[in-house]
C-alpha cells in the first residue's frame, strides 16, 4: 500500500498543482486572492489523490479477484505467478 500511496502523491502534486494555477493565477497574479479561493486550491490536490488511490485499490481487487477465479480460489500465496495483465 505504501506504493499506492507514493503514486498518489505524485499525482496529486502534478494535477493538484495544473488544476490551482487553472483556476486561480489569474487571481494571485493580479493579487486578488481571498482566503477561500486558497482554501479551494488547497482542496484541488485532495481530489486527485482520491481519485488515484481509488482506482489503485479497485484495480488491485479487481485483479485478485480475477487470480482467484481463475485457479479456482487457490490462496494467493501458493500462487507461482502473481502478475496481472
């Protein structure tokens, strides 16, 4: 999970980081900011990590699940191959 979790990160500091100057240089630029507009540019990095982080751990029990039926709910450790395509 720690994995799952670094790239998220980096996805909401990347996409965080497009969506705040999106909506908001042109305020900060002309020094027209006011606190909620930081306090939503705080938030825009709050929606991409959700995002990532929920589609990490779907599309990893979506791949277990798929592991599972397919060797017939084998436990996943005796597995020899652990990949998911």
């Amino acid at each position: 999970m720690a994995s799952v979790r670094r790239r998220a990160t980096k996805v909401a500091l990347i996409v965080g980081t497009l969506f705040a100057i999106i909506n908001y240089a042109d305020r900060a630029m002309f020094g027209t900011l006011v606190i909620s507009d930081v306090f939503k540019a705080i938030i825009s990095y709050g929606v991409p990590y959700c995002v990532s982080t929920y589609s990490a751990v779907m599309a990893g029990r979506d791949c277990t699940a798929r592991l599972m039926a397919s060797e017939k709910a084998k436990p996943l450790p005796d597995h020899p191959n652990l990949r998911c395509q």
